[in-house]
C-alpha cells in the first residue's frame, strides 16, 4: 500500500537506502538536508501492514526518484501516484525504473546511463593539472545561477533537462547540497561542473559541460577534478552518472569506477499540474 510518508519514517527510509547508498545519495540528502517540512519534497513509501518498507519514491520539484529492492513490490500504487502530478522525470537505479516503465508507466524518453562511484584518486598526473591550473577556476555564486543556465540551454545534449534546473541549483547553492565551478573565456562561461544531493556521506557531480566552440581543452575534467578533490579531502565518497562512452574515459582515467546503470525517464511536455 502506498503512503505518503512524514517525519517518523526517516529512520526506516535510511535504514531502508542504507544498503545501497550510492544509488541513494538523493534520498539520503533530501532527508538529512530538507526533511519532511519543504513543500517542494515529498516521500511515499510502499508500506505493508507490519510497517515494513518494501520501496520508496521521492517527489523532489517535478523529479521523482524511485528506489525499491523487493521482489514483490506495489508498482501500481506509484504508477498512480505519478498519473495525477506534474511530471518532470522518473530516475533511480535502472532495475526500478524499468519495471515501473515494463508496468504501464509512458515516459516520452528514456535513457540507460552508467552508474560510477570514486572513493580516492589515484590519478596524480590530473591532481597536479588541478592545482597547476586552478587560476582558471571560479566557484559558482547564486548571482551566477543565469549564466550557468545560459551556457546549459547553447549545448544540445541539455536541452532535454529539467525545466526546474535554475530553481533547483539556486536552492542547492543556498542550502548546501550544491557547489560548482567555472572557467571563462574572455570573460565568457564555457565550462562548468558541479555537485547536487551533497550528504553526510557522498554527492553526486552532474551537469559537466563545456561550449562546442570550446572543447577538447581539458576544461570540464578540470572542474570536476577540483569537485572531486574537495569532497575527497572532507571524507566523502563521489557518484555521477553518464551515457556518452568518450565522456566515461575522462571519468575513469580521473578514478570512477562503474557499479551498473542509472535509468532516467522523461516526460516533455507533461502539463499537469500537481494535485498534491
């Protein structure tokens, strides 16, 4: 049975993630960081009668995120969930995702991407082109949230992205559980990287992106690089996801290592509005 869930659960949802809190990282920081108070957040649990959680999906903005490791779990009871609000993505390890789509669930896109973690780097050739070329980095500000956006909607691969990208970085910045970086070119953003749902334990690095006038210099995996060396220095792990093979090179010669798939489906377009 689905219910949504408040405060007295908290326990019960880590102890639930715990297992697997790569793949969790976002329900764990939207626990530790948001709670059960902000009306952008919302947790429904799939509850059996002896309490017991047998899957857990979190509203974050329209991005739901679904999480379950039961064999027998009620996919109908989230599916209805997700036909009466506003959809902006389905995400979450991809064995989830999938059966909510093998269900009935009609997202209008899906992608399969690979799912890496990092504990250390080994990599100490880029360690040293970080700190070498670390003049060039700036670290992201709120007042920079639109040029950020600027440069996401000039590259094709972001365009299908969330509509609540500015809102959610901003938030993230102010409360956080994000932080990015930089590097400019004549005064121009060209590349950024940055982190989202940074926790007790990990974060994820997400939207690495460089201007197509402006590739192939090195700029990105600068920005991540610098990500990486903070979180690593205060004793958290890294995650990131990505579907583009050229792109997990650059991850993997930095120190990711992959651990399986991250499923993200979307649903364009989607014109309801939430009846939460």
């Amino acid at each position: 049975m689905i219910k949504q869930l408040g405060a007295e659960f908290a326990k019960k949802i880590l102890d639930y993630v715990i297992d697997e809190k790569e793949y969790n990282l976002y329900i764990i920081s939207n626990i530790e960081n948001q709670g059960f108070e902000e009306d952008y957040i919302t947790y429904y649990g799939d509850v059996d009668n002896n309490g017991k959680l047998k899957g857990i999906m979190v509203k974050f903005f329209n991005i739901y995120t679904i999480y379950t490791k039961s064999e027998c779990w009620d996919k109908e009871g989230f599916m209805s969930v997700l036909n009466e609000v506003e959809l902006g993505m389905i995400t979450g390890k991809e064995s989830s995702v999938q059966e909510l789509i093998g269900s009935g669930l009609n997202v209008e896109e899906y992608e399969g991407h690979y799912y890496a973690t990092m504990r250390e780097t080994k990599n100490k050739e880029l360690n040293e082109q970080a700190n070498s070329r670390g003049d060039k980095l700036e670290k992201i500000t709120v007042d920079m949230v639109e040029e950020v956006v600027q440069l996401r909607e000039s590259i094709p691969e972001f365009m299908q992205g969330s509509g609540k990208f500015c809102k959610i970085l901003g938030e993230g910045i102010l409360n956080g559980t994000a932080r990015g970086y930089c590097i400019r070119e004549s005064g121009k953003m060209v590349a950024f990287a940055q982190t989202s749902a940074e926790n007790s334990q990990s974060a994820m690095i997400t939207s690495v992106m460089t201007h197509l006038d402006y590739r192939k210099k090195g700029y990105a995996s600068l920005c991540v690089e610098r990500l990486c060396n903070e979180l690593l220095q205060e004793g958290r792990g890294l995650c990131l996801y990505y579907v583009n093979i050229n792109a997990g090179k650059i991850y993997r010669k930095i120190g990711f290592k992959e651990i399986g798939k991250w499923g993200i489906g979307r649903f364009i377009g989607n014109k309801k509005e939430s009846k939460r």
